[in-house]
C-alpha cells in the first residue's frame, strides 16, 4: 500500500493542470471574493471578518477539488486502462485500495490550505494566535479525508464518460449548498436548514468554531465521521462489486 501511495503523489505533483486548480486556483478566488473588504466587515451571524470567513472557506474549497476531483476522474480512468484490473492480480485488499487512494490525495491537499492562510496572512492581514494556525491546518486537511473517500467512490460509479459530470455536479453542488462560496446565513431558511446536513457545511463549520476560539460542535464532527463511514464503506464496496465483474 505504501508504494502505491507514493506512486499516486508522484503522478499527482507532475499533472499541472490540476495542480494549478487545487492549489493556486483556491487562491485566487479567495482574493476576488475577500479583495474588497476592510477588516470591519464582518459575516452576520458568526462574529467573523469577511476576509477571515472566506480564508476557512477556500482553504476547505481547496482541499476538496484536490481530493474530490482527482480522485474520481482518475479512478474511472484507470478502470478504463486497465490498471485496476492489473492492482488487483496482487495481494492488496479493497480497503487497503480504497485507503491509499484516500491518502495519497489527502497530502496532495495540504499546498493549497497553507497557500490560502499564506495569501490570507499577507494581502489581507487576517491574524490568529498560533495554536490557531495550526489546528486549522490539521482540521481542514483531516475533514479532507472525507471527500477523498468520495472521490473514490464516484470513480467506481461512474464510467469514464460520465465520471466529469457527475463530478462537477457534486463538486459545484457540495461547494456551493455547504456555503464555501458565500454564507449560509445568506440563504433562504429552507435552504439553511438542508446545508446544515451537508458534509461541506460540517467541513467549513471546523475552522470557523477555531478561529473564534470555541471547539468544534459535536454535530459537525459526527456528521464528518458518518460521511466518512458512508463514503469509504461505499467505495470499498464498489471496488469489490468492480472486482466481480473483471
């Protein structure tokens, strides 16, 4: 498992188109977004500059398209090429498939947290304690692991065809519903009662519970854990189901 890990980072760090998208692309939109406010405007209802705000949300946007996207199209892809098929004539469990895949594009999304709280730090001047800094790293990037999981389980849903749009409508769906792309106190009621059951909107609420010095809600961090559960489960299940057709 260990070798296909750095198999999967090597492959990774040289695609780089995907790169720019899951790394400087989470950026740049946190700058468009955040580039016009001052450091007195503040999100309703969290206490919390915009600039603060949205440093969470693109951080954890970020990590998601380099754990969402790469894994799912990548994934169809080597069914279609045959390299799965090759992966599974050696002694590597599902689960142990399913884990590296996970692995792999969790580390790929660490560059693209760090650079948003670098880009953060210094354009728009957002300060937090130390601690702060380093529990947010370490929760955005542990949440990641969640839609890893995903992405691996739309990779053996989908056949190579289809694998892009059900991505992206999961990945633009996700993003936009779980308030990574503006807040949710900006939704209708409706619609903030719906987000608060997604997996972004736990992911998203992590760092925001931290950045106002408070712990995370334990509903948050239930509700990562079950996805997790249902996403890799799934994915180890798919991965068999695909084995029985081979």
């Amino acid at each position: 498992m260990n070798s296909l890990i750095k198999l999967e980072l090597t492959r990774a760090l040289r695609n780089r188109k995907f790169l720019f998208f899951s790394v400087i692309y989470p950026s740049v939109l946190f700058l468009i977004i955040a580039g016009n406010a001052d450091r007195t405007t503040k999100v309703d209802g969290t206490g919390l500059t915009l600039a603060t705000y949205m440093m969470v949300s693109m951080a954890s946007f970020g990590a998601l398209t380099a754990v969402l996207m790469g894994n799912s199209e990548r994934i169809a892809k080597e069914r279609e090429a045959g390299w799965v098929r090759q992966l599974r004539l050696t002694t590597l469990p599902g689960h142990g498939y399913v884990l590296a895949k996970t692995a792999s594009a969790a580390v790929v999304s660490l560059p693209s947290i760090v650079i948003v709280f670098v880009v953060a730090g210094a354009v728009k001047d957002v300060r937090l304690d130390a601690w702060q800094w380093l529990a947010l790293t370490g929760a955005i990037w542990a949440g990641s692991l969640v839609f890893a999981a995903l992405g691996v389980a739309i990779g053996y849903l989908a056949s190579g065809d289809a694998v892009r749009p059900i991505t992206m409508l999961t990945y633009f769906g996700l993003s936009m519903l779980g308030g990574l792309w503006m807040p949710t106190t900006t939704f209708p009621a409706w619609l903030q009662d719906i987000a608060e059951w997604l997996p972004t909107h736990a992911y998203a609420a992590l760092g925001q519970a931290i950045e106002q010095s408070q712990s995370p809600h334990t509903k948050d961090i239930t509700l990562l854990v079950v996805y997790f559960a249902l996403f890799a489960g799934g994915a180890a299940w798919l991965y068999r189901k695909d084995t029985l057709k081979a």
